[in-house]
C-alpha cells in the first residue's frame, strides 16, 4: 500500500512538473499572440489551447471538413439529411463540434436558396436550349459540380484517426491524433456485426436520443406554410419569394451564434430547452392567430429560429456517446429514418390543405411536440446521469478491491 502511494505521489509529481512547463510556455505564448489570434481562437478553436492541437485543428479544417462543407452543400442541391455528423465527431472535441455542424446546417440553407436561383437562372437562360427543358438543365448542372468534389472526396476525407491514409496527415499527426481522441473518450471504431446491430438498437442511449431530436425537427415545421399565409394575404409573388429568405439567413445567424455558444460554455441542456420554449411560444401564437399581423409574421419568423437546435443535439448525442463507436456512427442515421418517418404524417393529419392557411389543430399539435422534445431532452440527462452514477460506484468498488479499470474512475460523460 505504502509502494502504491509513493508511485502515486511520484506520478503526480512528474504530472504537476510537465503541466507545469506547458503552462509557462502557454503564458509565454499568449503574451505574444496577437489579438486577433486571441479573438479567433474564443470563438472558433481556443486560444488556450496547445500550438499542437491549434495546427493539426486548422490542418483538419482545411482540408476535411471544407471538402465535407462542398460535398453537403452539392448534395443539398437536391436532397435533405445530416450525413458526416458521425465523421465529425470522430475527429473534432466536444468543444469544436457543435459549431462545425451548425456550418452544415446553415449550408442546408444556403444550398437551397441557391437551388432556387440557379434553377430560375437556369430556365430563363437555356430554357430549351439544344431541345433541352430547363428543369433538365438544373440536373446537368448539378453533375457538373458535384463529379470534381466526389473525386476529390476519395482523398480529401481521411476515414477516421485510428485507420486514416489522408496524404496531408503526417505520421506525427496520425499518432497525435488518436492519443487526442481517446483522451477525448472516442472509442477505436470496431467492425459492425448484427449481434452489435441489435445491441444498438436495444440500448437506452439511443432511444433517449431519438426523442428529442424527433421533436425538434418537427417543432419548428410552421415554415411549411408561410408561404400559404403570404399568399392568403395577398402578397405579391415578388414578395412571397422574398420574405421566406429573410427566415433563411435567420436560421444561418441563429444557428451559427448557437453553435459558438454552444462550444463556448457548453451548456447544451439550457441551450436546447431555451430554443424549444421559443418555438412553443411562436406556435402558441399561430395557434391564437387572431392577433396583428407584424405578431403573426414575427411568429413565423420565430420558427425558423428552431433549426439551431439540431447541431447542438446532434454535438450533445455524440459527446455523451462518444465510448460507443457504432452506437455514436447509427445515432444521428437512425434519428433522421424517425424524423423524416414523422415529417411524413404530420403535414397530412395536422395541416390539410383545405384549412390553409389557419389551421384546426396544426399548431396545437406543434406546441404539444416542443413539450415532448422538452421532456425528452430531461430523460436523457436524468438517464445518463443515473448511469454515469452506476459506473463510478463500480469503479470505486473496484478500486477498494484492488482491481482499478483501464481508464480509471474518472470514465464518465459530462452530460
């Protein structure tokens, strides 16, 4: 016992020394960074941070995840889901990741308002053009761009760290970044089985995932139908194409100002909530509908705040299942089947068309999901509290035993 103690002392000597050392030469560096660094790294990476992991974070930036940026954006053009989360939260720390997704969010709306422009560019210029329609120009031209980014995507994505060939990793930073991953608690990828399979599927986390993240897709679904009260408003076609875009470049702001804050403080629990709450209060003001109509369109304008949510889930789900490779990888692929599942039914039950653009009960039916992503968003940290508690009881029993595990007591999420 007295061996185990000196060991310990020892150990804590050599590690107080070496932090120590990384600390003076931080000061150092600090004193010396310029203030645009110090800006830059608040809200972007951290200033604090190691010279080390500053360059092998750039490095990843740009080259991963700007390729990422380009391939999302082309395959928005025409299609919507969250695909490279799982990749992302392979290589980015908890403190980088909520704000790297919501970039994939706002391209979701940049790509589509671009769509739009390109398509009515495109019809009034080759409209017919080498007896071609211009509808059939959009999926030329959508070809085009997207054949030089595929192929470029073969080298510009590097797999994961522990199996990764990308030619801009040297042999330094594939080491370094597989000791930075498992400090971060990211498991080593394994081989997907169906006993694994079914072992995802029958696991708590990713059902008090799905709940949520169900939730907050759907809640903010009165977007759909703005343009219908536009239109019942007699607006001008000008101005019904106009005004929604105004609800788009919202949602870029919002989500972006989120995702820093989001990786800032870290609070992802009152972040959530604090959005779902919005959103229940603009559909409670839809559901109202007799108030003026700046209140009306300030309701519907509020709803597109309520995308901003899902980077920080999807962030938030793969920190807190970071220790589970495939469970993390089928996280936010399972939630999608579910909320796209959702998104089908809603619109026919809830907003017939002959009711536009007042709706019975659509609105209702919204407020009700805010709730239910509320409620949800408390399970889950009531859920992996309660388990985060039953594994540090059993590492200290452990411990009291003799019999200490690989990554010590400290093997828990912060939730």
């Amino acid at each position: 016992m007295s061996n185990t103690k000196d060991e310990a002392s020892a150990n804590a000597n050599v590690i107080t020394s070496v932090n120590s050392n990384d600390d003076i030469d931080q000061e150092h560096e600090l004193k010396t960074t310029s203030w645009w660094r110090h800006i830059l790294g608040y809200f972007w990476d951290s200033a604090e941070g190691t010279p080390q992991n500053r360059k092998y974070v750039q490095k990843i930036d740009a080259y991963m995840f700007t390729t990422i940026c380009l391939g999302y954006f082309i395959k928005y053009l025409d299609q919507t889901n969250y695909s490279y989360v799982a990749l992302l939260g392979g290589w980015y720390a908890p403190t980088e990741l909520t704000k790297r997704v919501a970039i994939l969010a706002a391209i979701e709306s940049i790509a589509s308002m671009f769509s739009g422009y390109m398509q009515a560019g495109l019809y009034t210029s080759l409209n017919g053009s080498h007896g071609i329609a211009g509808w059939r120009w959009l999926f030329i031209m959508d070809a085009v761009i997207s054949i030089p980014i595929s192929i470029w995507g073969f080298f510009g994505i590097p797999d994961l760290p522990h199996n990764t060939r990308a030619f801009y990793l040297n042999a330094k930073d594939r080491q370094y970044s597989i000791e930075r991953t498992e400090n971060l608690g990211v498991a080593k990828p394994i081989k997907l089985t169906w006993k694994i399979c079914r072992d995802v599927f029958l696991n708590w986390r990713l059902w008090a995932f799905i709940l949520p993240y169900v939730m907050s897709m759907n809640c903010h679904t009165a977007t759909n139908y703005f343009n219908l009260w536009l239109e019942a408003e007699d607006y001008s076609v000008v101005k019904r194409n106009i005004l929604p875009t105004a609800g788009n470049a919202l949602t870029i702001v919002v989500e972006m100002i989120y995702g820093i804050i989001a990786d800032r403080v870290g609070k992802r629990f009152l972040l959530v909530n604090v959005l779902m709450a919005i959103m229940m209060i603009s559909n409670i003001m839809l559901s109202i509908w007799n108030i003026p109509k700046p209140a009306l369109m300030a309701a519907y304008y509020l709803s597109y705040a309520g995308t901003a949510t899902t980077p920080v889930l999807i962030a938030w789900g793969n920190q807190l299942n970071a220790a589970d490779p495939n469970l993390r990888q089928l996280l936010v692929a399972v939630g999608n089947v579910f909320g796209y599942g959702w998104l089908l039914w809603v619109p026919l039950v809830a907003f017939p068309t002959y009711d536009a653009p007042k709706y019975k009960y659509g609105y209702q039916i919204l407020i009700l999901f805010g709730g239910l992503g509320m409620i949800g968003t408390c399970l889950m940290v009531y859920f992996h509290k309660r388990d985060d508690a039953k594994k540090e009881g059993a590492q200290m029993e452990c411990v009291q035993t003799g019999h200490i595990s690989e990554r010590g007591v400290n093997d828990k999420t912060k939730v």
